[in-house]
C-alpha cells in the first residue's frame, strides 16, 4: 500500500521532518499558491474541486502502525489546507489526529482556515499538537488579494487567542513575506499569542521578489523577534537573499 506519511523536500523541509495531505485539493486559492505546479495541474482545477485522498485513512493507519511511536512531529498539510470548508463535510483532520495520536505520533497543523480549528482542541491538547497559522498580512485588504478565499487576518488572530488561553502551543508561518511592513507588523502585533515563529521570503514571482530590500526586511525582522521573545526560525532563502542591484 503507497504510503501516505512522507518526507518533504527542498525548501518544504525547513517546517517539518514529515508531512501528511489530507485533500487533493484546496479551495483557499492563495494567489502564490505553489501546489498546482508541484501536482502538474492549473491553478483553476486544484482550488475550484477539493476532493479527500482516495484510501487517505487507511493508509494512515497502516503507516502510523508502522511508524509507532517515531518521535518526528507530522505536518497537516503542504499542498492543501487541513482547516478549508471541505473539511467541515469531511472531517478528515480529526481522524487523522485520532489516529496519529493513538500511535503515539505528534502532529502539527498549519493552517489559513481560522476558527474553525477550534473544534480540535481537545484533540490538540490530549495529543501535544503544534497549532500553526499562516499569516503575513495585517489588513485583510491585502489579504483579500493574495488569499481570497482564506479565513480573515481578525478570524486567524482569534484561532491564535483561543489556542493560546487554551494552552495549545502556537506557531506563526510568516511566508510568503509579499509586503514586508505588513509582516513585521504581524510578528509586532500578535507576539503575545505566539510561542514560535517561521519567517521565509516569498519566491517564484520575481518582479516582486526583486523590488524587496530582503537584507533590511531580514534585519528587521530579527529585531522584532527578538523584541517578541518567542523563538523563531529564519528560512535559509531569506538568511542568504541580497539586496537587488
Ligand atoms: S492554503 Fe496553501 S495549499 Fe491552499 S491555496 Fe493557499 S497556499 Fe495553496
């Protein structure tokens, strides 16, 4: 049976040792959104049909049997969300932390989907889950245009409040940086909910990419972080970037 649990590559491997996908597909619709390239599609057909993995289940639960116990945390999801609506039909993100976590395995979310997160509380709390949020926009202006059918800035600021008091450890992806006030703005504003941070650049759209000063943006950053006293890893693209001729 094909294996479901996998280790990510390249860049992808910087935010975990191991990765799950729940969904082909994801309605979110993330302008930068990278999956349709990495599963050979349009970026019309993987954001307008979102459809659970055939078998998905229970080839999870032969790989976490396998794997039992394996001490590397799993990460729900790269190439779709494991918080967008389809997931309010399909439930598959629940199960899929019931199951890995009766195998003694960790897992970590990272999600746009906001509130709708909090309905796995419990499950996150019983099975030390890792709860991360994307978000690199402050205005839901700019969020609108970049991630338009995400949950809004306020809805994952409140995933993130909840989660917090809750006592669920938090993490903040902070990528793709599109509009680098916007995200220093994030890092500054919401510190206090954030016990981890990830900050990477944005790539693979080059007339915005080269029209950011990344060494500032980067120096910047890291003030800010340090000023917010969590811990946080900077990704290895934004520790190298130069700033444009
Ligand atoms: S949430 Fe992730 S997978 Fe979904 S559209 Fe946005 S970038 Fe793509």
């Amino acid at each position: 049976m094909a294996r479901v649990i996998y280790k990510p590559r390249g860049r992808a491997r910087e935010y975990s040792p191991l990765a799950l996908n729940l969904y082909r597909g994801c309605s979110h619709g993330c302008t930068y959104c990278y999956a349709p390239g990495c599963m050979h599609t349009t970026s019309c057909a993987w954001h307008s049909t979102v459809t659970p993995r055939e078998g998905l289940l229970k080839k999870l639960e032969a790989d976490a049997r396998e794997m039992e116990g394996d001490p590397r945390r799993v990460l729900l999801c790269f190439l779709s969300d494991p918080y967008q609506p389809a997931d309010d039909v399909h439930q598959l993100t629940r199960q899929a932390l019931e199951i890995l976590g009766r195998h003694r395995m960790k897992a970590q979310i990272l999600t746009k989907g906001g509130t709708r997160a909090c309905r796995d509380f419990d499950l996150m709390r019983q099975h030390d889950v890792h709860l991360g949020v994307s978000l690199s926009f402050v205005t839901d202006e700019a969020r609108a245009k970049w991630e338009p059918e995400a949950a809004s800035v306020e809805d994952r600021v409140e995933l993130l409040r909840r989660a917090h008091r809750a006592g669920i450890y938090t993490w903040v992806s902070v990528e793709p940086v599109i509009l680098p006030d916007e995200a220093l703005a994030v890092i500054r504003r919401f510190r206090r909910y954030v016990r981890f941070w990830k900050v990477g650049k944005l790539n693979h759209m080059r007339d915005i990419e080269r029209g950011i000063d990344w060494p500032a943006f980067r120096g910047a950053a890291v003030k800010a972080l340090d000023r917010a006293g969590a811990d946080y890893y900077i990704k290895k693209d934004l520790l190298a970037a130069r700033a444009t001729p």
